[in-house]
C-alpha cells in the first residue's frame, strides 16, 4: 500500500451504477425453468472481484443446487469446488470437464447424460469456457457467441455439447446483473472490471476509481508505461497527460479527456497495468467468503442495506 506518499485513502462514490435490461429479468426466468433439466451450475466470477461479483439473484434462483465456482483467471485449484479457471488454458479446461462429471450428481453406473448450465455477470467469460470446453472436449469450434463488452449473450442457448463418454452438454445463459448493487463502490468494481455498460457509467468517475486504486496498490507499472515522471493521484492531471500522448486532441489542441479515460480503462482491462483483486479480501478467505455469499440469511436485500450503508466506502 503507499497509504503515506500524500494519496488518498478513501474514495468516496454514493449512487450505485445499475443496469439490469429486459433480456436479464427473461435470461433469469428461462433460467428458472430450465433448472429441473440441470445437473449441475458453473458459476463463473471474475477473480478480480470475486465478491462483488455474487449475485444474490442467482443465489435465490439457484439455491443449494450442486455448483461448481470458477473464478476467471490461470487455474488453482482452491477448494472442493472453487477453482481459478483461464479459458486459454487447456489443462485449466481439461479439469474443468473432469470436475464437471466430479460434482454433478451423475454416476458412471447410469446412462444419463451431464447437463450442466453456466451462470454469471455480463463479460465474465460463461461463453467464452463453453468453447474453450468444446475445443478441448470435442476438438470443435466456436457454439456460442463472445465479445468484449457485456450483454453479448442475450437468451438461453440450446444445450451443447462438449464431451462425448460420457456426454456433457451445457447451456449458455445471459450474464445477468443484480437489480440494485446496494453497496455503490462495489457497483464502480464490476464496472470497472467490464461487467456493466460503458455507457451507463462515468467513464471518468471509473478512471478515477482506477489511478486511485492503482495507487493503493502502490503501483508504478502506469507511470513508466504513460511516461510519466512520478505517480501521481490527480485525475485531471494523468487524462490530460494521457490525452496528449495519445493524440486525442480537439482542433485548438484542447485534450479530449474522455477520449483518454477510455484509453486507460481499455489499458486496465487488457491486464497491461496489472492484475489486481479489487475486493478487499485474501485468498485464505476466499473459500470463506463465496460460501458466505450463499447463506440465505444474507440474501435479505435489507439486510444487504444495512451492510452498505455501514461500511466506509473503499
Ligand atoms: N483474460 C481472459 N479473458 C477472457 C477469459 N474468458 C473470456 N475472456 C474475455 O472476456 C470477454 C467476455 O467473454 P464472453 O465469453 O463473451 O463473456 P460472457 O460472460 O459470455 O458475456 P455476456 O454475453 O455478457 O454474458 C471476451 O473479450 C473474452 O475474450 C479468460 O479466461 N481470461
């Protein structure tokens, strides 16, 4: 942490960033009806915020029904059931596809067939491990659609296949939000990290989050890679910085700020300021804190509240 080089050691973000479009509350109802098909859920995190990340739509959805959570990033192995999973990563996919037949309630004595049904926010990679899946499974291409912004997916897939003997099919599901994050900062994380539309959120307001973050990490890797001479906490200052470098300037060489937030957002999100988990925890509790996110006591939005309203924005 570089707490004493004069940075800020708090950011203050009051109105939570929402985005919860028509084809989440279907995608969340198909969801629903297709569960008594399912053997198994895969839910997919992304590890930069892996708590932020929890919808307690799911949880209310999904209940206690056998999951498997992969969190996006290299494979580790972390627990009986959660795992870091990369989808470039073959052997990260090929223990994927054996955890699938490990946790679903499937016997090898029967004849049935693995359905299993991946679940997540937008743009945390569900379609994107399908494939990687299907690849690796099959030796087949591409079955469901990918893309870098969220709402790619926008229905229920049929199921596909990724492995034959024994047979193990998926559905693809839209990357659904929560209604309401009731905590705003984390709100800022998951848009941030890609998971809510650009165009719903400040895209200053994220930039800023970030330098402030990168801060608190202490890191420098954005001060050489800008050329910049030392770290610095202003945002103005870095956007206009920026701006120049990159040539975004209007006519009269007034430097488009936006333009540079962008820019450095899209820097963050390609992991070329580095990978950081944005959710106050360490991997020891990890374990501890995904199961938190399933006890159903704490999927009372009240109770929810209350907690955001208690804690001191990070
Ligand atoms: N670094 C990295 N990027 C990934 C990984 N998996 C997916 N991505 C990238 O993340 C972006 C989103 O991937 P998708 O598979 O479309 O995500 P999705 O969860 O299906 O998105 P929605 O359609 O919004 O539900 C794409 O740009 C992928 O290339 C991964 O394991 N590692």
């Amino acid at each position: 942490m570089a707490a004493n080089l004069g940075f800020r050691n708090a950011f203050t973000f009051q109105q939570s960033i929402n985005w919860f479009p028509g084809h989440m509350t279907k995608g969340l109802r198909k969801i629903k009806e297709t569960l008594r098909n399912v053997d198994l859920i895969v839910e997919l995190r992304d590890s930069r915020v892996p708590i932020s990340s929890i919808n307690y739509e799911f949880e209310k959805v999904i209940g206690r029904m056998n999951r498997l959570v992969l969190l996006g990033d290299t494979f580790r192995k972390l627990g009986t059931n959660v795992a870091f999973s990369d989808c470039r990563d073959n052997r990260s996919i090929k223990t994927l596809l054996s955890s699938i037949k490990e946790f679903s309630t499937y016997k090898l004595s029967s004849n049935k067939k693995i359905v299993a049904m991946v679940v997540g926010m937008p743009n945390v990679g569900k379609s994107s491990i399908i494939n990687a899946a299907r690849q690796t499974g099959l030796n087949k291409g591409k079955a469901a659609k990918t893309g870098s912004l969220p709402g790619v997916t926008r229905n229920l897939s049929t199921l596909i296949k990724v492995f034959e003997d024994p047979d193990i099919y998926i559905y693809d599901t839209p990357g659904v939000m929560m209604p309401f994050i009731p905590n705003p900062i984390n709100s800022l994380k998951v848009a941030l990290t890609g998971g809510i539309k650009d165009d719903v959120a400040d895209v200053e307001i994220m930039a800023d989050y970030l330098l402030y973050r990168l801060n608190q990490f202490g890191s420098n890797i954005y001060v050489e890679k800008f050329g910049l001479e030392k770290p610095t906490d202003d945002i103005s200052f870095l956007l206009n910085h920026l701006a120049k470098r990159i040539g975004a300037l209007q006519s009269g060489g007034i430097p488009q700020l936006l333009t540079a937030a962008n820019f450095f957002l899209t820097q963050y999100r390609m992991g070329k300021l580095g990978k950081f988990c944005l959710d106050e925890i360490d991997y020891d509790n990890v374990l501890k804190e995904i199961e938190l996110g399933r006890n159903p006591e704490i999927q009372s939005k009240n109770k929810l509240r209350k907690e955001s309203l208690s804690k001191t924005p990070k």
